[in-house]
C-alpha cells in the first residue's frame, strides 16, 4: 500500500482525519470518570451504556478535531503535520462532511440511549469546541484561553460526561479535579512544539506568549498542581499516574541548548498520556488491547501512507 505522495484520497484517510491518537485521551478520562463515578455511587457499570457514552463523545471530538484542522490548514502546512488536509489529499468540502456526520451520531446517540445530562454536556462540548476553532472567538490563538478550554474540555466534560454516562449520581464530583490540571499541562506542551509554524501565522498561542522555556517551566508546575490537588481529594488514581508524569517534565527543563527539538519538547506529553492510559487500562482491562490495535493500525498507516514513524516517543 504504498501511498506516499498520492493525493488522491483512500478511504483510510477519512478514517485517521478525527485523529485516533489524540482520541485516546478522550477515552482515557473518560473511563476514569466513568470509575470515579462508579465508586460515589457504589454501582456496577452497566456496559452497553459505558459503549453508548463513548461512542457518542469520541464521535463528537473527532468532530471537534476535524474543524479545528479545516480551520488550521495554514499552520499545519507551515508546521508539516496532519497532511490529510493541509496537502489537500481530503478537501474541505469532504472533511466538513465528516464532521457533520460525526455530530449527527453523536448526538443521534445520546438522544436515544442516554440521559439529559449526557446531552447538555455534548452541547457544551461541542460549543467549546467551535469556539476553540472557530472567528470570532478562536480561543487556539489567545494565550490562557487555548490551555484553559482544553483544561475544560478534556479535563472536566470528558470526565464528567463518563461519570453521568453510567447513571451515577453527581455528588462527590470533586474527585474529578486533578485532570483539568494534567490535561492543561499536557496542552501547554503541544503549544510550545508548534511555536514556529503559529508565529509565522500570527497565531498567538500560550507557547508562542510564552516561549519555549517559559512554557515547560508553567507545564511542570500544572502538573505539580494536579499532583497536588489529587492529594488533597484523595484520588490515588490520578496521583500515580501524576507522579509518575512528573519527572519527565524536567527532561526538557534541564537541557540546556538554546532552542529545544520538538521531540524533546513533546517528549513528556507522549509519556504522560501514555501513563495515563495505562492507568485507565488498569482500571477496565479490555481498554489496553484496544490501544495496542489503534496504536498498531495507526503506524502502519503513517508508514506505509507518508514513510514517517508515528506514533513514537522520539
């Protein structure tokens, strides 16, 4: 399948356009609410919803996904990642398509198989979502807002959305407040990988205001932070996998070059979602075999389609 440089779109292009590896934290978190969730309420998980719950907000993320790269095609060219529509091997018209068809499932979903709050959260999802990506709002170029809607969106909807989409009652949910902070520090450090190809765009991200020193600095802090408030609501699950998160951020703290390399830069973001994700494979057993299928098809996808090595923790 040797496909490098056809840009003639194949059917797997639309398959990897909502980007399966970056949905992987969607479902981390939001198993680890659906967990949480199911500990406040001391309930067994009724399975065909947890399917329901997933399938309906990862379809609505990769949604989400889709028009943030229709509306960042200039910068991912300039960048020289996610090809799929910056070389325009999908068109515009296609992958907007997509997204609306990913939405209609989404919500098709929830509305039949789950509950009003499940929805209301979508909703908001989906709000946030477009105002990340979209004029006037556009929070991807306003420093703080970029990190802070990801923070909301990954780090408090995704997981709240897994604890109701159970049935679970929603007191307790302040056990949930050690993830806005990974996922912030997760976030930030992507930014400072793209600095390059943004401020040649003018697109004034938290990485670009910040720099790429700076910007590591403040990721070790929030990850410290989620260390932190983790102890202090007593989730232990969020407190291993933060402190195992934790010392990888120094990586690119304690270089000392001038200008640090992108892989270096991403370096404690790969490691911490994996972590992460292992965690949540620990917690639902049949979730660490699906990673290993998404992250296999995944490879040979990028190797065969554009003879790169991704994923990869280089």
């Amino acid at each position: 399948m040797a496909l490098a440089g056809n840009k003639k779109a194949f059917w797997l292009d639309y398959f990897f356009l909502p980007r399966p590896m970056i949905l992987i934290p969607v479902s981390t978190f939001f198993l680890l609410g659906v967990y949480h969730g199911k500990n406040a309420t001391e309930n067994s998980i009724v399975i065909i919803n947890l399917l329901y719950g997933i399938l309906s907000f990862t379809a609505l993320i990769g949604a989400i996904y889709i028009i943030n790269q229709i509306t960042d095609k200039k910068t991912d060219l300039a960048n020289n990642k996610l090809f799929l529509i910056p070389r325009e091997i999908i068109s515009v018209k296609a992958a907007r398509i997509e997204a609306v068809i990913l939405i209609i499932i989404s919500f098709f979903t929830a509305i039949l198989f789950l509950s009003k709050a499940f929805i209301i959260i979508l909703l908001l999802s989906l709000l946030l979502g477009l105002a990340y990506s979209i004029e006037p709002f556009r929070f991807k170029k306003r420093p703080i807002l970029d990190v802070a809607s990801n923070a909301v969106g990954n780090g408090i909807l995704n997981t709240f959305a897994g604890w109701i989409a159970t049935g679970c009652r929603t007191a307790g949910w302040e056990i949930l407040l050690p993830y806005p902070f990974a996922v912030a520090s997760v976030h930030l450090v992507t930014t400072l990988a793209d600095i390059e190809g943004d401020r040649k765009n003018n697109l004034k991200t938290s990485g670009v205001a910040l720099g790429q020193r700076k910007g590591i600095i403040i990721s070790v802090i929030l990850m410290g932070l989620a260390v932190i408030t983790a102890l202090i609501v007593n989730n232990k699950t969020a407190l291993s996998a933060s402190l195992f998160s934790l010392p990888f951020y120094f990586v690119p703290v304690l270089t000392k070059t001038a200008h640090l390399s992108q892989s270096r830069i991403l370096f404690p973001a790969k490691i911490s979602t994996l972590i992460f994700s292992v965690a949540a494979g620990v917690l639902f057993r049949f979730y660490l075999p699906c990673l290993a299928v998404i992250v296999l098809l995944t490879y040979l996808y990028y190797k065969f389609r554009f003879q790169i090595a991704y994923p990869s923790l280089k």
